[in-house]
C-alpha cells in the first residue's frame, strides 16, 4: 500500500457515540473511562436538551411559578400577602446556574477527562462501521468504528399549520432563553411542554390561552388526571380551548393572529408545544440497509438495532429515537444498558412494563406502567381503584393547592399492579413507591399489609387500593 493510500484510511476507534444527549454522554464517558478509544459527536451542546432546555431550565422556572403561586395561597393560611412578580432571577438563574449561557466547554472537558475525543459537527453513516463527520468549518471528516451508537435525539415539531412557516413562533428553546414576559401568548399543544410553559407564564402575570387540538390535556395520561390539571390551569387564568383546529397563523407588527375554527385570537407571543421531530432525517440508515424515512429505530432489549436480517452489527441506539419513551430517564438507562452489553458485561435486558413519566405542573401528574384503557386494551380483566388526594389527612391539612388523585390499575387474574397515576404535590417522588410495585409485581396483598406513614401524602395509595373493584 503507498504512503498517499494510507493517508486516506478512516481513523480506527472502539467507539464513535452519534448525540451526546445525557444518554450518549454518560455512554460515551464509561466507554472512555474503560479504555476504549472513544469518538463523540454531536451538532449542538454537548449535554443535548436536557441541561440547555429542558429537564433543568424549565424546572427552574417553575419552581419560581410555584414560589408565587404558594406565596399566593398564604392568605388563606397565614395573614396577608402581598408578592410582586419579577422575570429577572429566573432568567438569571436559567442563563448562569443552569446553563452558563448556553455554553458546554464544562461538559466537553469533562468527557475529554474521561478520555473520549469531542468533536462538534453533523455525523452520518456511511455504511457499516463508517462515519463521516461535517464540522463547523465544512470541514469532513471519515472514522471507522467497531461500534457505533445512535442518540441523535429529537427537535420541536411543527403542525402543518397556514403560515406558521416564517414566522418567528417559540419552541421550548426560545421559551427557555426568555429575557422578559410577553404580555399575551397562545401556546400550541396541551402536552407536557405546553402545560408547564403555559402554567410558569400565566403565574407571572401572562394572558394565556392553551390550544389542544384533542379532545383532553395530557392525552398519554389518565383522563381524570388531565381534568385535575385542567382545573388547575384554569384557576391560575389560562384559558384551555379543547378540541382546537388551527387553521391559520399570521404575524405582523409584532403580533401573532391565530385564527381557531371561527375565532381568530392576537398575542405577542406564539408557542408551538407540538411534539417533537426525531433527528433521522439524514443519519444515513440507508448505508446500513435501513429504512431511511424511519421515524423510530428498533432495537433489541441490549440495544443493538435491528433491521430486516436481524441485528445490525456494530450499530447500537439510544434515547428518542428507540421509541420507547422521551424521557431522560429512558435515555440514561438505556446508556446503563448499552454500556454493559458493549463492554461484556452482565446485566438484565430492557424492560419498559414499569416506566415512570412525571408532568411537572402543579398538581404535578405522575405515572407509571399502563392507564386503565390501555391495560383493558391488553385484554387484562382490570380493576381500579381511586381516591382524591385533598380528602386524605394529609390533604385536608395541606390546604389549599392539595387537590389531586392516587389511581391504582390492577391485573385482577394476577392479583398486581401493571399501572398507577399521581396529580397533586409532589406526584412524582409519590409515583416512585407504585413505580417499586409495578416493577416488582409486588401482590396487592402484600401493598396491604404494608404501614403507610401518617399523616402522608403517600398514605392515599392505602386507601386507593381499598377502592380496587
């Protein structure tokens, strides 16, 4: 072989990780750490949405939402009150404590640390073990991999709407780098986004209007917990419009005109909360033999990916794009099993019958497993039980801003649990109890004779599970 053809060999790693969402990274910094010789890539920060803005950001925001809201309720439980709402320390906190102005040299020197080699850039199969890497520069690169892990995540969606193309609309992305309120804003879709975006800005003075095009909120959830949220939102102002067909969006004079059935409505601002676009639009699967106008990518319960023959060697997925779930959880997860099955290690194959997903609203709504009409779908003979959250002890103390539900899906043939759902304070750390029971298959008569502290808000799930029938 001539020293030129040489040249123009791809440069040899053990791994080359594609997204370096929280699931890739972690992946990414356990292959290093183990002595692999590690090449991870991804196009934007190094982190992905989680730190910049989702999970962490947008917690901060609403953990001012709720500081207002319960400095609110205090009228009813301890004297007078009187708060003035202010945008400045949560914008300060999101841009310097959460996301150093949107700046990830920290992450990337914590994963050079760890040994792997970062590169910011586009990357592409381009073919089996083949990666070619566009920088920022236009620059390319070619690398040959033994493994190559997919985590390239998702974006905002955009609905097919009449001229929203254009038009300086917010995703979450934008919603999150906010310097100041609008005085007015629609937000576009009752899903989780929506919901907590639309709740942190009309606590902060904002006129709001949700648009749903479904008949509910939270349509992955039980229907009695989006109705609780409903509520709630509601009384905090906003104003949910159900059953919702966008037909049109103009902006002009730094007003949007959004025109819904026969209304047509104006505000400052647009946020268009619409579910999310995976990132496979040019991944390259075709050069590995896979559909590339896939919307999901299948994997085995080890995370190989699986195609038409079977799996596809050396091509591993992660997070989003599995399908699985878009949670951070599922993501770093599925890293823990990605890690062990790439370094020989032993573990338990994927599972996903006990997945817990939280809505950070307040009442937050937390859930794990299957809703009612999923588990009757399954063909499982179900009994429920249910109880309101404000009726228990700790309810009644708890006052105002204690309005919820513990609801337990039974599979009766097998006496377990196979789903549960939370709304009211802290429904998520509540959640994690029934989280331990679905995913044990602990027996409802075990639950039983378990001693619920008192007075808890957890005490409810007792109750709940004396209403089974």
């Amino acid at each position: 072989m001539s020293e030129h053809e040489d040249s123009q060999q791809p440069d040899p790693y053990d791994a080359v990780v594609v997204g370096l969402g929280p699931g890739g990274e972690a992946l990414a910094t356990a292959l290093a750490k183990a002595g692999r010789r590690v090449l991870a890539v991804d196009k934007h920060l190094v982190g992905g949405e989680c730190p910049y803005y989702g999970c962490i950001p947008s917690k901060m925001m609403l953990r001012a939402a709720d500081a207002l809201a319960e400095a609110r309720r205090a009228d009813t439980l301890a004297g007078d009150v009187s708060v003035t709402a202010s945008w400045a320390p949560v914008a300060r906190r999101v841009s310097e404590e959460a996301t150093a102005g949107w700046d990830d040299t920290a992450a990337v020197r914590r994963l050079e640390d760890a040994g792997a080699e970062v590169l910011h850039g586009v990357a592409r199969l381009a073919g089996p073990g083949r990666v070619t890497v566009t920088t920022p520069d236009g620059a390319t690169r070619e690398v040959a991999a033994t493994d190559v892990v997919l985590n390239p995540g998702t974006r905002p969606a955009a609905p097919p709407v009449d001229g929203l193309e254009g038009t300086p609309y917010w995703t979450n992305r934008d919603a999150l780098k906010a310097t100041e309120v609008p005085g007015s804003l629609v937000v576009l879709g009752g899903g989780p986004i929506g919901c907590e975006l639309a709740q942190v800005f009309a606590r902060f003075g904002v006129r709001v209007t949700l648009l749903q095009r479904g008949d509910r909120l939270l349509p992955g959830d039980e229907p009695e917990a989006a109705a609780i949220l409903q509520d709630a939102l509601v009384a905090d102002g906003v104003r949910v419009v159900t059953g919702a067909e966008t037909r049109r969006v103009t902006h002009a004079d730094g007003t949007f005109t959004v025109e819904v059935g026969e209304e047509v409505l104006h505000a400052d601002r647009l946020l268009v909360a619409a579910g999310r676009t995976p990132n496979l639009d040019d991944v390259g699967l075709d050069t590995v033999g896979l559909d590339p106008s896939a919307r999901t990518i299948e994997v085995d319960d080890h995370q190989r990916v699986t195609g038409p023959d079977g799996a596809v060697r050396g091509l591993w997925a992660i997070g989003d794009v599995t399908g699985k779930g878009a949670f951070t959880h599922v993501s770093m997860y599925q890293s823990g099993i990605a890690q062990r099955a790439l370094l020989g290690e032993d573990g338990h194959p994927a599972s996903y019958h006990a997945l817990p997903h939280v809505t950070f609203t307040d009442p937050e709504v937390a859930g794990v497993g299957m809703t009612e009409q999923q588990a009757r779908d399954a063909g499982l003979t179900v009994r429920v039980g249910s109880t309101p959250l404000e009726q228990s002890s700790r309810g009644f103390t708890h006052g105002p801003g204690a309005t919820g539900t513990i609801k337990v899906v039974e599979d009766a043939d097998r006496g377990v649990l196979v789903g549960a759902t939370v709304v009211g304070p802290a429904g998520g750390e509540i959640v994690g109890a029934l989280a331990v029971a679905v995913h044990a298959a602990v027996p409802v008569e075990v639950l039983r004779t378990m001693i619920y502290a008192y007075p808890t808000f957890h005490r409810a799930i007792e109750t709940a599970l004396g209403e089974l029938a």
